[in-house]
C-alpha cells in the first residue's frame, strides 16, 4: 500500500533520483526496482501536466498583455467589407505549388485578392504583418509545419483583429484534422479542394454572398459517401476500401454523432455508412437529425454496425425504414451492398467523374482506364476560368515526373508513410487537372499499398509515366477556345 501510495504522490526529482541510485548500487530485487519504475513514470506523467499548463499560462499572459500597434486602424469585419465593395483578402501557405496554385484559382475565381507562400514561418510573418480575411494552412509544411504557425498567428492576435484559419489536410484521417483545431484552426478541409467547398467555407466565414443561382435552386446532392463512426481503426480502414471501390465518389469521414450531423450539413453527400453505438449522440439520433432536414432529402442510408438483429436499436431503424444493414466486421458485403445503393441512383444521380467505373479500374499490375481528361472536373477545380485551367496543368505535369520518381523510389524502399504521401500527392494534382486516368491508377497504388502488397504497387506505378504522356498529348490537342464556350 505504502508503494501505490507513493506512486499516485511522486516526490521531487532529487529524492527520487537519489533512491533509485541508492537502490541500483544495493542491487535491489525486481519487485522494488518495478515500484521504482512507477513512481518515475508518475513523475513523469506531473511533469509534462505542469509544463502544458505553463505554456498556458504564458500563451494566456502573451494575449492580455500583446498591446495593438498604435497605428493600427480598424478593420472591417468580412461582412462589412463585402458590403462596402472590398474584396476577401486571403493567404496560402502550402508547400506544394501546384496545390498553391489550385486554392489560387480558386479563390480568384470567386473575386478573392491572394498571396501564396510555401513555409509556416512565412505565413506567420504576413498573417502579423498585412491584413488578411482568412488563411489557408498545410500541416506539413518544412521547418515550421502549418500546425505551429496556427499557434503563432494566434499569440499575437489581438482582441479586435482575429483571423479565420483554415487546415488543408492531404488524407482523411481524423487525427490530422484534430491536430489542425487544436492548434487554433477554425475548420480543416481536405485536398484537393473543390470550388464548391470553398465558396461555402467563405460565405460563411468571411461573407461571400451566397451565388443566386444556388439560392434559387432546389439543393442537389453531391457525389460523397460520408462514413461515421467511432473507431478509428475503422474509419481508416473501410474510408480507404471505400475509395477504392467507389472512386467517383469522395469519402468523407467523422468519428461522432455532432460532426456527422455538421457535414450532412455542409457536403449534402449521396450516401452515409452509419454505426449505431457511438458514446455521446448515437446512430439514431444521428438518423432523426437526417430525417428532420429537409436539405437531406434523398439521402441513401447503410448502416454498418456490429449489434445483433435482435438488438432494440437495431430493430428501431428498422422501424424508421432503413433496409440497408450490414453487420461488421464483413467489408464485402459492406462493398456489395455499397453497390447496389449506387446503381439504384446511377440513373438520376449520374457522378460527374464518368470513367470510374469497374471497367475502369485497372486489374492487378495493369493499366487503368477511362477519360484521359475530364473536362467538367478540371474546370470545377478552376472555377470555369480556361486560361487558368491551362497555367495551372502546366505547373502540374511540370512536377508530376518528381512525384513519381520519389513515389517509385519509397516503394522500392518499403517505406509505406512515404508511399502514401506521395500517393496523395499525385492523386490531388491529377484530379485537379481532370487527369482521371492518371488519378485512378494514383488511387490503385494507394489501394495496393494500404494492403501491404508492395509489388503490385510498383508495377501499377511503373504506367504513371505514360499516363502522364496521355495527358500531355490530350491537352496539347485540346480545343481550348471549345472549352471555354
């Protein structure tokens, strides 16, 4: 007892230090050292308690006594701004310049005035320096990562001035874009960013007045699967059997009730993969907040959970009209009935992304198929502007061959964190440039490596040179002037 209750109060860390010598140099027995062991490692525990909470408090300190610049005048708020004819003024930082680029055209397109920097470090000094709307932050930037820069742009706000922060995270694991809002970011979209999503972050964060063709029409869904739930493991894995499966739609994920209900509300995805036991709000709350919002209208619904069919919770969704349940941990099934979901709305909810489908999809070792470009996708990610569209395939397919080079030489080492990034990397330029061909068999490599299954990898990435050539050789015979009708 006298050692539990030595552990649960460690003391300083000379005495402590002092006895575990003193016991070492008594060759103690294991018994004792183990006690000893679980007082450094209380200790320890004290330690890194106290030191967050120092950092705190200085952070706090640094805010109430970071005076504004007497020549500092005062800013309009974003709605204000709009009001008065001021444009958004918005940052990006990104080490990536073809993903710079990207988020450039689309913010010009949407009457933004934009500057773009590729370090932390850089942002922070033109976020402190000039007045932005809003800035654009990747996590993984060199040197100082997008994550710290977030925290050092916001110690040196004041009360009157606060930026809208943004993440732009490379995968869709839930631990980035917690890491993103905990280090003082408003939201954390995913790349390659999308027009849409854009605007939506600006009208509402900064103002942009809503476009009146979207105020007038009635709300259409978008090609998302949205899957929910609380495990992790789960959310990594099946998200990345689901993207695999389904390319032409993109897998959007949240591991609870409140940011499911959050994103049914700002993607309007076609489908949601719903588990029921999650802590906190459920799945069935989950399904009465679908049902009660008019906006979701339409909305296919599969629930994927591990309770038995005679569970209550189980035979209430029933009850509210859901057929569509697959018991985990049966991925294929899940797949397969994924399927059927998406060929009942194949007619009436045709994704934009055509040649994604199973024909299109390359078989083991092989090519993949389907539009060399696509057109409509390509001009999303520009907002319609053709001559961006243009600039912005050149920078792409500039620094495509390095992509590749250093995605060939990480799965030739094995190194898997490595692979995936520039996976990742690949698969958001080609889809930003309507490269779809390029982009599926980007997504076939990630699929083979996210299964551990390095040789196929590597031999579907020995075809991206020549998908990168059919690329060139389609845009340098595309019919620009056509396109811009």
């Amino acid at each position: 007892m006298a050692t539990d209750r030595a552990a649960q109060t460690p003391c300083t860390p000379q005495a402590l230090r002092t006895r575990v010598q003193s016991a070492l140099e008594a060759d103690a027995d294991p018994d004792a050292l183990r006690a000893l062991l679980r007082e450094v490692d209380a200790l320890l525990g004290v330690l890194v308690d106290r030191q967050a909470a120092l950092r705190r408090d200085i952070t706090e300190a640094l805010d109430r006594y970071q005076a504004p610049r007497p020549e500092a005048r005062a800013r309009p708020s974003p709605v204000q701004a709009k009001a008065t004819g001021t444009h958004v003024r918005a940052l990006v930082a990104d080490e990536s310049a073809s993903a710079c680029q990207a988020l450039r055209v689309v913010l010009q397109g949407l009457g933004c005035t934009v500057e773009c920097v590729a370090d932390g470090q850089g942002a922070v000094d033109r976020a402190t320096q000039d007045q932005y709307d809003i800035v654009f932050l990747s996590p993984t930037m060199p040197g100082l990562d997008g994550l710290a820069a977030a925290e050092r742009i916001r110690r040196r706000e004041t009360a009157d001035r606060r930026l809208t922060l943004v993440g732009l995270a490379s995968t869709e694991e839930p631990a980035e874009r917690k890491a993103c809002l905990s280090a003082g970011m408003d939201e954390c979209i995913l790349k390659p960013v999308r027009a849409h999503r854009v605007r939506e972050l600006l009208e509402r964060r900064c103002g942009l007045a809503p476009a009146q063709d979207r105020a007038q029409a009635a709300p259409s869904l978008a090609p998302y699967i949205l899957l929910i739930d609380d495990d992790p493991n789960i959310l990594r894995g099946t998200g990345r059997v689901l993207s695999a499966a389904f390319p032409e739609y993109r897998v959007e994920t949240a591991d609870n009730g409140p940011e499911g209900c959050a994103l049914l509300g700002r993607l309007r995805p076609r489908f949601v993969v719903l588990d029921l036991s999650m802590p906190g709000m459920d799945g069935r709350e989950v399904l009465r907040f679908l049902r009660e919002d008019p906006q979701s209208a339409g909305t296919r619904v599969l629930v994927w959970s591990a309770l038995p069919e005679h569970d209550p919770r189980v035979r209430e969704v029933r009850n509210q009209g859901i057929s569509h349940l697959v018991h985990k941990p049966n991925v294929k099934d899940l797949v397969a009935r994924m399927g059927e979901l998406t060929a009942e709305t194949a007619d009436t909810h045709a994704p934009a992304a055509k040649g994604a489908s199973e024909a299109d999809r390359p078989a083991a070792t092989g090519r993949a198929r389907g539009p060399v470009f696509n057109a409509g996708q390509a001009l999303e990610s520009t907002g319609g502007n053709v001559e961006r569209l243009r600039r912005l395939a050149d920078m792409v397919l500039q620094e495509a061959p390095g992509q590749v080079d250093s995605l060939r030489k990480a799965l030739q080492a094995g190194d898997a964190e490595a692979a995936e990034q520039w996976t990742h990397a690949l698969m958001g330029d080609m889809a930003n440039i309507g490269a779809e061909r390029a982009r599926n068999q980007a997504l076939a490599v990630g699929s083979a490596v996210a299964a551990s299954d390095f040789a196929e990898a590597h031999a579907l990435a020995a075809h991206l040179p020549d998908l990168l050539d059919e690329v060139r050789g389609v845009l340098a015979q595309a019919d620009w002037q056509a396109l811009q009708a």
